[in-house]
C-alpha cells in the first residue's frame, strides 16, 4: 500500500479499526502519531510534537526509541523472534525469569510468562482455583476484592472490576459473582481493617483468593490507599486459608517509588501479577509469580498441570527487551528520578486544589492525580493538554498522569501546567 494522506489513514481508521472502549463504526477522530523518541509522540499533522504524560498507560517508562532496548530487541531479532515454548526453553525467558524471582517479594519462585496483563491475571486466578482444588478443596473457587478496582478486560478479570459504574456493568449477572469489600479509604482505619477480617472469614469457605491493586487502584479511580491494609490481608489471608494475590500490573517497576508497591508494606503475597513496564513499554508481556507452596498445591492434583498455554508465551523478543527494561532501571539511580518527578509533580499540581470543579489532588510517586466534582468532558479536556504540548487522557471524573521516569523537570512542569489546564477546561 503505498503511503497514505493523513486524510485517507484517519477515514480508513474510523472504517475499520476499533480502539479501546471505542465504537464501530469509529465515531471518534483519534490523533495520529508518526513516531516517538525520549518523551515525545511527533504527530503527523505537521503539529510537533507532544510530551507524554501517560507513559502509553503505565508502561514507557524509559521513554521512548531508547538505545539500550532498541539495541536488545535487534540483537534478539536476528537470533529469533519466536518459538514455540512447548517442550523448548530459550535464555531470554530463562533470564528474565530469574530476574524477576530475584527482585520480586521474597518467597515468589516461579514464573509464568504471559502476554498481556489480563492475561496474567486469568493464570493467576487459575492458580488460586486450581491450587484449592488439587488439595481436595473444591469449593473454594470465588475471589474478594475490594471495590474500585481494575483488573484487565477478559472473562475472569473483569468480574473483580468495580461493580458498578465502572467499565464492565453490562456484564454484571453473566460474571462469575465475586465478594466485594468496600473501596478501601486512602488512611488507616481501622473499622475498615475489620471490615475486611469480618468479610475474609465470613466467606472462607469458599474463597480461593483476594486479590487486589496494592496502594494504588488504578483504572478504577486512581485512588491511593495505606499500606497498612494489605498487612490485613495478609494476616486474615493466612488465618483463613485464602491466597493473596497482588496485581502489581500498573504499580510494579518503580511507579509507586518501590519497585514493587508491596514493598511499603512489606508483604509477599502468594500470586503476583506484572506487565506494563515489564518491557518497558515495547512489546506485550507479562508475567504470572507464583510462591513454590502455589506450585506444589498444583503439582499434587489430579490434573498435576496449570493447564494454560498461549502461543506467544515466553516470546523471546519480548523477554529479551523486558531482560534489558530491568537492567537498565536497576542500572540507574531510579529512586531519585521517580522521588524528583513526585516533588514536580507536587508543585506542579499544588494550585490546583484550589480551582473550582476540582475535590482531591494526589500525588504518589511518579502518579498525578486531579479529580473533579463532575465528569470530565474528555475531548475539551484532552484538547487543552494538547493545547499545552502534552498528552494526556482525562477519563470519568479523573485527569492525571503517569510519566516517564527520564522526563525531565521542564517538562514534568508543563505536565502539571496540562493537568491543570485539563481540570479548568474538562
Ligand atoms: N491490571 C491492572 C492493575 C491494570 O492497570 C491493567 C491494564 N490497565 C490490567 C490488569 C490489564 O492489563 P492489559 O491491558 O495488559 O491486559
């Protein structure tokens, strides 16, 4: 096909192509972007370019082009871009396997390498159910979260989303029923940490696992939450009888200021979801960790295998580039690139709690979040940040950003000038 007018690529896209949460056929105009290096998307509209306040949703975290992964992704490109992983085993999954035992949470041994988030999130609900069945425990197959969560768009997943208001309504009554909790309130309370115990043993029986975003929900509300609470379900988790599984598909590599966020509590849980940054953005990966007593509780069933395997699992592109991803973030001082972003962001966004129409600023890490007393109006919202040079995506009541770690302080303050532009015009 030859190349086409800009014209002709945005008719053909509303034609045929659909986006997240979009309609068929496209009623929406989504910008076109031609390329992308260091911290900025070049637009093909002859517009420059836009800073990228967004990470392409969590994940871009070493921006974008970076010498270091594109070098890691030819070299395995010319080596082999996939093979089967069925009876073979390669040294880019082998490695990053061992890397992500080594700088997981204490305890998680094995690793099922995925293709993406949701992905990770269905092998491990698999696990926890499988696990209960094996040691002759059937029944216990249902899960708790707590409400305002987001875990991923397939089946499983998206029946511990947010219940109500959230992006999965429709399916509610054809879900599997999960037992939800309150959404947890950003300090410690305790009335809610017993509100949490009383739900975990009501429900034991029953329940094969928790699982939830630790710190901070993401998709959900971008509500940030105490550590504290996930001590509590660690304890009533193992009082019980239940796994604890953590989805640190958004908050892991760094984004929280720990590399994982169950570090601010000191927690290991039995499952462990990643992905989003794993590859630092490049391609689709993520990966499943799971502690050896959730392995062997499988092995011994009558069914001794975690029966699930994608085509694509283990891709050793992928593999190699999320090898190189971990490399070159442990390589550098992160922590201090992440606590400069949070102070940036800080005062970027300090006014805005100020402005009308706005109820809450939040900043943790390198996440900024402004929200509103009303819904956004996302197209005006979105146009103001590009107004300002940036890329943002307002949704629900929410306008915030997630950048890059290697953004640097100019442009982390046009950031904060967007939200708040974002906030006023949204
Ligand atoms: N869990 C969390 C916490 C997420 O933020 C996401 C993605 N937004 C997912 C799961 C699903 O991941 P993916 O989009 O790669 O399927």
């Amino acid at each position: 096909m030859p190349d086409l007018s800009l014209r002709e690529l945005l008719d053909l896209d509303r034609r045929h192509v659909w986006h997240p949460y979009g309609p068929m056929p496209g009623r929406q105009e989504p910008l076109v972007v031609e390329s992308a290096s260091g911290v900025r998307l070049r637009m093909a509209d002859g517009s420059g370019e836009l800073v990228d306040g967004m990470s392409s949703w969590w994940s871009a975290i070493h921006g974008y082009n970076h010498p270091v992964l594109n070098d890691a992704a030819h070299g395995q490109l010319e080596r082999m871009s996939h093979v089967m992983f069925g009876g073979l085993t390669h040294e880019p999954a082998v490695r990053l396997a061992k890397r992500l035992v080594d700088i997981s949470p204490e305890g998680l041994e094995h690793v099922f390498l995925a293709d993406s988030g949701s992905v990770s999130v269905e092998v491990a609900v698999k696990m926890c159910l499988q696990h209960w069945r094996s040691l002759g425990r059937p029944a216990k197959q249902r899960l708790l979260t707590w409400r305002g969560g987001y875990h991923g768009d397939t089946w499983q997943p998206m029946s511990v989303c947010d219940p109500e208001g959230g992006m999965h309504e429709l399916w509610q009554g054809v879900l599997q029923r999960q037992v939800f909790a309150d959404a947890p309130p950003a300090g410690y309370e305790e009335s809610y940490a017993a509100h949490l115990r009383e739900l975990i043993g009501r429900h034991a029986d029953e329940l094969a696992a928790v699982i939830v975003e630790p710190v901070v929900q993401g998709a959900g509300g971008m509500r940030f939450h105490s550590p504290a609470y996930l001590r509590v379900l660690r304890e009533a988790c193992d009082a019980h009888d239940v796994l604890l599984v953590f989805d640190e598909i958004a908050t892991g590599f760094g984004r929280t200021g720990t590399l994982f966020a169950a570090e601010h509590a000191g927690v290991t849980p039995d499952v462990m979801c990643v992905g989003k940054a794993l590859t630092g953005g490049y391609l689709t990966m993520a990966a499943t960790l799971c502690t050896a007593r959730v392995a062997e509780g499988i092995s011994r069933g009558e069914v001794p295998v975690l029966a699930h395997g994608p085509t694509f699992m283990g891709n050793p592109l992928a593999a190699a580039v999320a090898c190189a991803s971990i490399d070159l973030l442990l390589g550098q001082d992160w922590q201090t690139e992440v606590k400069r972003i949070e102070a940036g962001l800080r005062e970027g966004l300090a006014e805005a709690s100020s402005m009308p129409g706005v109820r809450d600023v939040r900043v943790l890490g390198a996440i900024g979040v402004v929200q509103l007393d009303h819904e956004v109006d996302m197209a005006a919202a979105t146009a103001a940040a590009v107004r300002e040079g940036v890329w943002l995506r307002p949704f629900r009541d929410l306008v915030y950003t997630m950048p890059p770690y290697v953004t640097g302080d100019e442009d982390v303050a046009r950031i904060a000038r967007a939200v708040r532009a974002a906030a006023r015009e949204g």
